[in-house]
C-alpha cells in the first residue's frame, strides 16, 4: 500500500474502534449517507478523514481485488438497483 491509502486506512480503523465506545458516533455514522458525513463524524471524534480520500480508497479496493472478492465486497454496500441506476445516470463524467 502506498502512504495515502495507509493513511485513510488508519484513520478508517481509528474511527470503527471510536464508535465501538460512542454511540453518539455510531449513530453518526449510520446515519451517514455521504463522504463529507462520513469527514465530519470523523472530525467529531478527532479523526482527520478527507471525503475524496475516503471514496477514492474503496474505489481503490474494488478495483484491485479479485472478481469474487470485488462482487462480495460491492453487494456488502447493499444498494438496490434503482438506487445505484440512478446514481450512475447523476455521475459527473
């Protein structure tokens, strides 16, 4: 892994490990339905996260991982298929 990716991990792990002893950060972060939710939940627990970083690191991990594991990780996301269609059809290209 590269030094950025590293980071982001990090500060990911350090967040999941925050909200296990926070419920208000947990409810946060369920609640969190963007990458600049996901920032400021960090923030609140003392975590620096940038959204882009954030979003570009599971982009990252989709893309490198084997077939299966990319598909098992994606269907984890659990979109259904009138939320991830419209969304594709909103993406700036």
């Amino acid at each position: 892994m590269n030094k950025p990716t590293d980071q982001v991990l990090s500060g990911l792990q350090a967040l999941i490990e925050a909200a296990t002893s926070d419920d208000v950060l947990a409810r946060k972060l369920r609640m969190a339905t963007t990458a600049g939710a996901i920032a400021e939940a960090a923030a609140d627990a003392g975590i620096k996260l940038d959204p882009a970083a954030v979003v570009k690191h599971y982009a990252r991990q989709l893309l490198e991982a084997d077939d299966a594991t990319t598909v098992h990780n994606f269907d984890l996301c659990s979109w259904d298929a009138g939320e991830l269609l419209w969304a594709m059809q909103n993406w700036k290209g």
